[in-house]
C-alpha cells in the first residue's frame, strides 16, 4: 500500500538534494518551501544552482549560509519591501553568477523543460538589454510566419521542491490558492520533494483529483512540514506574516545580523516543528485566518 | 484637507485607470493607485496580478503581488505561465501599471541596476514582469517620484523597452501613454519623447525642468491636476493606514 515515499525533510533533503546540484524551490509567493530551504543550509549543502523566479528571503537566506554559487532568477527583491541585501552584496562584490529572465522567459523556461522541448518561444525580451548581458536569451524566426520571436532553453532542474496543501501517500499534491510556478516546476525536475501541511488519505485526493496539481508520478518523496511555508503562507492554512517580512529588512542591514539570524533559526533547532515552537503560539495564532469554505462540487457518480 | 506631493502622485496615476478596463498591476506604488482606483471611480476594473489572479478584489491592500487577500473573492486564478501566455501575450491587458527606478527620454524604465550590469553601484530586483508587461500591454502606465538620478537622459540599463526599442517588433503593444510623478504628468508625442504635459497644484515648470535628466520638451499648454478629493485621501489613508506603500513615494 505504501510506496515508500513518505519520508522526513532530514531524509529527504540528503537523499535527493546534492552539492552542485541545480534546485528549483518553487511556489510565487504562495507556498515556499522554507523549511526545505533551512534543511539544505544545515545540511551544508555547496556550490547549488539556485533557481528560482522570485528567490525572496529563501534564496537570500541560502546566499548568506554559502550554499550557493549561482542564481538562476527573475525577480530578486523582498516583495513590497525593497531589496535582499545578501543577494545584493553578493551580486555588487561579484561573489555570485547570476543568469536573469524576466518572469515569463523564466516560466517559459519551465514550461519547456516540463514539456521535453529544447527551447519556448515567446513574445518579450527584444528591445530589452537583457540579451546582450544573458547569451541564453536568443531569437528564432518563426517558419510559418518569419516573424523574429525570442526564444529561452528549457530549464531542467536535479530537484524541484513545491509545497502544498495536502498530498497522499503516493504524492498526488493538491494546490489551491496561487499557483505560480509549481505545475512546471515539478513537471520539469528530476526529483520532485513534496512537503506539505498534510498527509491526507488517498480518498481525500481521489474525491476532488481536478485539486491535484502535481500527480504522484513525479514525485519521489512526501514530507509532512506543518508550517513549513512561514514567513510565506499557505492558503486556508496561515497568512502571510508580512511583518517577518518587513522586519527582515532590518534583521539583515549587517552581515553580523544574518549570521545571528541564522545561528538562531536554522542552526539553532533541529527541525521546522523546533522553529514553529520557538516562534511560540502567540505568533502561530495571529497568522490563522478565519476558515471559509467554498461550496461543494458534484463529480457525481457511475458505475 | 491637506495632502503630500506622494499622495498627489498616488491619486493622479489612479485617476488615469478607466472603469472597466483590465490592468496588470505592478508591485509598489501601481499596487496602492490601482487599489485605491477600483474603490473610487472605477469600481468594475479588472486588476489582474502576474501571480496568476483575475479580477481580485482585496479587503486589505496586499503588501506583495502574491498574497492570499488576492484570492478571496478573485473571479479566476491561472498558473502564471497561462497568465503571461494566454492573458498578457494574448492581447488581454489593456493597461501595464508599472514602478521603475530610473525612466528615460523615451520611456525606457530600469528596474534592473545602476551602474554597469557586470560592475554595480546598486543592484535592483530585476524585471520580474515588467519587461514582459511594457512589451505586450496595449499601453503602459508609469509612476515614480521625480528626481534627477530618477531620470537621467539615458537609463543604465534597459529593463523594460520604451518607445523607440518597440517599435521594430511588429508584435509589441502600444507602450507607454504616461509617467505619473510627484510633481506632474508626462506624456509621449508622436516621436516618443517625453514631454511636460500637467504639472500637480503647487508644482511650477522651473522645478520639473531641473529634476529631469535631459532638457524636457514641455506642452504648449502645461495643464494643472486637480487636487485630491477629500473622497480620494480618505481612501487612500484607508488603503494605508501605517504608510507603508506611500513612504517609498516620498
């Protein structure tokens, strides 16, 4: 009945996640694997290729342990804060290779490494001077209409993490709320590391499968991470705790402030249910929503 | 009831969002005029988000682009790639609603860095959508404060192409129709430069002129924005309440 692919983070992070490997941690805003993220930084994983189209404070907090050498991005700021201050130091001293996209060439990117295509085409790009500091961004005439269109290599990542709501044992996951980047994100990796709030029994999934976002087939390893996604949220589970946010701004205006940071809520505890315990409950209360159900749909039934 | 030149900003930029349209709005300042346009005059805006959401309707003003008050209430949430395919490169945004650090001469916005790209003085969160948007929407709305580094004759790298880089690309969408400051409106003539179209209340020409990289070609006419409505400011304040959004418009 099990296939074995449920699992810890600990277990899976050093089962799958290797060093110089290419990790695509995905979701937009919604749904970060964070605790994958601080398990990678114990792990003392090096030399990864971090990709991800928003690298938010995950990749910030990555960049600032060392586990990085490149990032593969879109978007690198503290949304509607202003700026990761350890991919920006590391960016202004030349510590760290960057390969840029826009959002869309970045997705795109994804789209064909999950469709087995060697490259997308799209409509953006040109005009910009993106391609002349990113040789990846190329151009391709259209054989139907000659048109010049740009076009982006598929990106392939070793491992992809996603988090969600809810998946059963075999990694069927279900996602609701924004779903971002984490179809193609999955689709297109090697491995796919699930961690979710909940491991749900495979009636819950196979009730509502137009929920399932990513079918168990591409993933290798199911971890139940309550929590998992803070500083980032996961919807109808707990809100986005924008003053972690806002605050972070201020935690990291040294690199002494990340080093303590750091020590303190990665180094410091041993796994995400030590992290929850030390944000303590009356942080945990503040992040959860009022529950709003939608109304039942009928798949109806037949035999 | 007084107001700031920020505010001014912020309520001008909204005014040119029209009832019913549908705009992708940009993170920051677009975020807080969008907003505060769907809860004054234009209450059937479509706001549409590159993180996948059609049709939000926030009760509170998301801090990102990306979080959960969008989809409460929304009529669609797409992946993002469908989203810049289907909705964006389809030819369904009327409006790009966009923030940028540096704009130049012909509208071309720099999100990326300033300095050389390989050797930066600062390094800016990139393009995120904002290439993609100011290519593909039939227009493009800009709003920043106006300051000299702000707007230099040439930006140092161009993010988000302009008026002149678009118009070799048969497939691009129509650019950018306005840069919405805190001292006034500037607007695009037939060649794509930027000219002074309307300064805000208090603001004279002299004080544009001299916060602008380039010597700026002006309107025949310079007209004069209508202050905010005590309605608008109290929105607004409404939207945000701690200052947040509004203090990086200072």
């Amino acid at each position: 009945m099990s296939s074995g692919k449920v699992t810890t983070l600990t277990e899976a992070i050093a089962r799958f996640v290797h060093d110089g490997h290419t990790v695509y941690l995905a979701g937009f805003t919604h749904a970060i694997p964070f605790a994958a993220g601080h398990e990678i930084i114990r792990q003392r994983r090096r030399n990864l290729i971090l990709a991800r189209a928003t690298p938010d404070l995950i990749c910030d907090q990555m960049i600032a342990a060392g586990c990085a050498r490149k990032l593969i991005f879109s978007w690198g700021g503290n949304p509607g804060v202003g700026s990761l201050r350890a991919f920006r130091r590391a960016v202004e001293r030349g510590e760290l290779e960057i390969e840029e996209y826009t959002h869309f060439a970045m997705l795109s990117r994804l789209a064909a490494g999950a469709s087995g295509l060697p490259f997308f085409p799209l409509r953006s790009l040109l005009g910009s001077d993106l391609p002349g500091v990113n040789p990846q961004i190329r151009t391709i005439r259209c054989p139907f209409t000659g048109e010049e269109l740009a076009a982006v290599p598929s990106l392939r990542p070793d491992v992809t993490v996603v988090h969600a709501q809810r998946a059963d044992a075999e990694g069927n996951v279900q996602i609701w709320g924004i779903v971002g980047d984490q179809r193609e994100a999955a689709f297109a990796a090697s491995r796919v590391i699930a961690c979710v709030e909940e491991v749900v029994d495979e009636l819950v999934v196979a009730n509502d499968p137009n929920r399932t976002m990513v079918p168990g087939e591409v993933v290798s390893a199911v971890v139940a991470v309550p929590f998992g996604a803070h500083p980032s949220y996961v919807q109808g589970y707990y809100d986005r705790d924008n003053q972690f946010y806002i605050e972070w701004d201020g935690v990291t205006a040294t690199p002494d402030g990340y080093a303590a940071w750091l020590d303190a809520w990665v180094h410091g505890v041993r796994d995400r249910q030590e992290y929850a315990a030390r944000l303590g409950q009356g942080r945990l209360a503040q992040l959860q929503t009022p529950t709003r159900y939608t109304a039942p749909v009928n798949y109806g039934t037949f035999s | 009831m007084p107001w700031t030149p920020a505010e001014m900003m912020v309520v001008a930029a909204a005014r040119r969002l029209r009832d019913e349209e549908r705009v992708l709005v940009g993170i920051g300042l677009p975020n807080l005029a969008a907003n505060l346009a769907l809860r004054s005059h234009a209450p059937r805006l479509t706001m549409v988000y590159e993180a996948g959401v059609v049709g939000a309707r926030p009760r509170r003003l998301p801090l990102s682009i990306g979080d959960p008050c969008l989809v409460e209430g929304a009529r669609a949430v797409l992946a993002m790639h469908e989203l810049f395919s289907w909705y964006l490169q389809g030819g369904r945004v009327d409006t790009g609603f966009l923030e940028a650090a540096q704009v130049d001469r012909f509208g071309n916005l720099n999100s990326t860095v300033i300095g050389a790209y390989n050797r930066p003085k600062v390094r800016l969160p990139g393009s995120g959508g904002a290439c993609d948007i100011a290519l593909l929407a039939r227009r493009t709305l800009i709003m920043m404060p106006h300051r000299t580094e702000r707007f230099p004759e040439r930006v140092d790298f161009i993010t988000s192409p302009g008026c002149t880089a678009r118009r070799c690309l048969s497939w691009a969408g129509g650019g950018p129709e306005a840069v919405i400051t805190d001292l006034g409106v500037l607007e695009f003539d037939t060649e794509g430069e930027m000219y002074l179209a309307a300064v805000h209340p208090g603001v004279d020409e002299a004080k544009v002129l001299a916060q602008t990289g380039w010597p700026l070609r002006c309107a025949q006419r310079i007209a004069e924005t209508p202050p905010p409505t005590p309605e608008e400011l109290t929105v607004l304040r409404d939207l945000d309440p701690a200052g947040v959004h509004l203090r990086r418009g200072r």
